[in-house]
C-alpha cells in the first residue's frame, strides 16, 4: 500500500494542475448563462376523509362517530394517480404553452408532444411524505412559473378528484328526487298518513344527502402553500466543483499508478 501511495505522490504537480483544471472547468459549466438555475416550488397538504361528509357521518352519531377527518392511504394514492395521470399532464402543457417554454425542437407533432411530456416529467413530482401528506412539486427556470403550474395541477386534480367523490350522491340525489316526485303525485288525490310520513322523510333524506354533496366541503387541507422560489434548486455550484475535483482526482491518481506500474513492469523486463 506504502508503494502505491509513493507512486502517485511522484504525479503530485500533474494531479492537481488536473483537479484545478477540473474545478475551473466545473464552475464555468454552472455558469447560469450555461447551465440556467431550476426553481422549485412545492405544496404539501392533507386530503380530507371523503366518509367524513357522507350522510351517516353527518347526521347519525352512531354510525359517524370515529370517522377521521384526514384521508387514508387508500384515499391518498387515489390522488396520487390522479395526479400522475395524462390528462392532468397534457392539460398543464397545454395551458402554460410547455413545448414553447422548454424550447421543444422535433420533426413531427407526436415527437414534440412526447419530448415535451418527457421534459415535463423530469421537472414533476408528486409524492406520499412520511407523515402522510401529499406533497406536489416543479422545477423551473422561471421560478413564477414553477408556483402556477404547482397551483394549477393541484387545483385540477381537485377538481376532478371531488367529482369522483360527487358522482355516486349526485346519482343517489336524482333518485331521491324521482321517488318524491312519485310520492307528491300519488298524494294529489288524497293520501294517508303513512304516505305523508313517507314522503315527509324522504324529504328529510334528501336534504342530508344535499348537505353531504355541497361543494362548500374542502376535500383538501393546505400545510404549504407554493410560492415563487428565491434559492435555486439546482445546479448546486460548490457541490458539481467538489464532484469534479474528486473526479479527476481519483481519475488521474488511477492512470498515473497504471503508467508507474508499467514503468516497472518495463525495467524488470529489462533486467
């Protein structure tokens, strides 16, 4: 081990003209005017427990009662999906004109288009952290730009989110509705009071299941709200010349014990 060590300290003068070369040349790439700074914005939040506005949750104790308020993993990777989904993605691509913002160039429209969700991609994240919150964020050069697009893929994944959830009430509604309309013709010729009491609590159910489809509902809790980056994300500068200097340290430490030991090999031939 002594030996290899005496062999690279012989290269001393070449290695670290080397690992200056190298951290010169690292920190002119990192240069903003070539490698522009990426900006991250990011969200975090808690989905709401979609049991939590159902009927039985709101306007019975027995069946509601030790309904969370929060979501659970079932409901998190629901979003999560939503989130990751295409139509969000070209949505988002459409709307903020990505193609042109990261400077797309491809023969065709399907190349462009694919190129430019790839680029999106990259930049995109949407994670389940340890605590269970979700947290959504983008990178770009226009840290602005990176807040919006997080507000606005989060706003349209809730929307189509709550939708989802609204859907089956909605359908549960428009039969509610048709039984009382039954109900009110049957009673227009006269009716017992059976079928009064009837129709008089299909109202009463009506009215909980309009109360749990409100849109009033949040369906999400926001923790962190995106705003315009002030720090850049990436390239880190002093980390890409470390690496580098590393690099060519360890690079050309391994050539100059290759060319000693050939040397050596060479002279005991000789010999």
């Amino acid at each position: 081990m002594l030996d290899i060590i005496k062999m690279v300290v012989k290269w001393k003068k070449q290695l670290l003209l080397l690992v200056l070369l190298a951290m010169v040349a690292s920190a002119i790439v990192t240069m903003p005017a070539i490698m522009p700074p990426y900006y991250q914005s990011k969200i975090i939040f808690y989905l709401s427990n979609p049991a939590s506005t159902d009927r039985a949750a709101l306007f019975n104790n027995l069946e509601g009662g030790g309904v969370s308020m929060f979501g659970g993993k079932e409901d998190v990777n629901r979003f999560l999906s939503i989130l990751n989904s295409a139509p969000v993605s070209k949505s988002i691509i459409d709307k903020f004109d990505l193609g042109k913002h990261y400077n797309i160039e491809a023969d065709n429209q399907q190349l462009f288009d694919y190129y430019t969700q790839k680029e999106f991609a990259g930049n995109f994240k949407a994670i389940r952290n340890e605590l269970g919150a979700i947290e959504v964020s983008v990178l770009d050069t226009d840290n602005r730009l990176a807040a919006a697009m997080v507000k606005e893929i989060v706003h349209l994944s809730d929307s189509i989110y709550r939708s989802l959830i609204m859907e089956n009430k909605s359908t549960v509604l428009t039969l509610i509705d048709k039984q009382i309309a039954e109900k009110r013709a049957s009673l227009q010729g006269g009716g017992s009071d059976a079928q009064e009491e009837e129709l008089l609590k299909l109202l009463s159910i009506r009215d909980q299941y309009a109360v749990s489809s409100s849109a009033a509902f949040k369906t999400l809790y926001v923790v962190e709200e995106p705003f315009p980056a002030v720090k850049k994300t990436k390239p880190v500068r002093w980390l890409a010349v470390v690496s580098s200097a590393l690099a060519a340290l360890l690079a050309g430490a391994f050539f100059a014990l290759l060319i000693e030991l050939y040397r050596h090999a060479e002279q005991y031939k000789d010999k």
